[in-house]
C-alpha cells in the first residue's frame, strides 16, 4: 500500500516532535549534572598561601588531593600520616623528612576536627 503525503507527514511531524522532546531532555541532563558539579567544588585549604599548606599540598597532593583537614581529628591524622608513609615510599616518591612530617602533622592537626 502506497504512503500517502498526509501520512508521510504525520511520520515526520512525530519524529521531529520526538527528536525536540530527546534535545530537551538531553538539556535538562546536562544542566541538572552542571549544578550537581558545581556544587561540589572543592573549598580550598585552610591556610592558603602559607608554608604548611603549600607542603601538605604538594607532599599530599602529589598522588591523590588533599584532603581537608577538617575531615579527620588529630589523632586520625596521625595514624594517617604514619600509613600514608608506607605508601609514600611504594609510589617512588621521596620519603618525608622529619620536619616535613612534623609541619604537615601541626597544620592538620590545626585545622582537624574536634575530638567529639
């Protein structure tokens, strides 16, 4: 049975309809994960700028991100810390110097959560 004009363009007004309905949807995704990201920006470090942040970041930051210090109590942090060197060494990187430990440990233990 041959296809008329009139049913052809019932076709193709529905797939031009349907067609509008996925771009919107598509929009409506993309701008609900937009939000979703935006809010999860990362606040920056406490400290900004100073010597213990800069170390911490860059010591810390050189294999996974630094992590808030708010997100640990002192005492998590140095059990933390003391793990991490073990992994430190595992991932090829200098080991960290007395100091540097001790300076990463004071800045988050600054800036830790409250023991509750």
């Amino acid at each position: 049975m041959p296809e008329t004009a009139s049913n052809y363009r019932q076709k193709y007004t529905h797939a031009r309809r349907l067609c509008a309905c996925a771009w919107l949807g598509l929009a409506a995704i993309a701008s609900v994960a937009f939000l979703i990201l935006a809010g999860c920006a990362r606040k920056p470090l406490p400290e900004a700028g100073t010597a213990a942040e800069q170390l911490y970041a860059q010591r810390c930051g050189a294999c996974h991100r630094a992590y808030q210090p708010s997100t640990l109590t002192p005492a998590m942090w140095q059990i933390q810390v003391d793990a991490m060197e073990l992994k430190i060494s595992g991932a090829g990187q200098p080991p960290l110097t007395p100091a540097g430990k001790q300076a990463i440990l004071a800045y988050l233990e600054r800036n830790a959560s409250k023991p509750q």
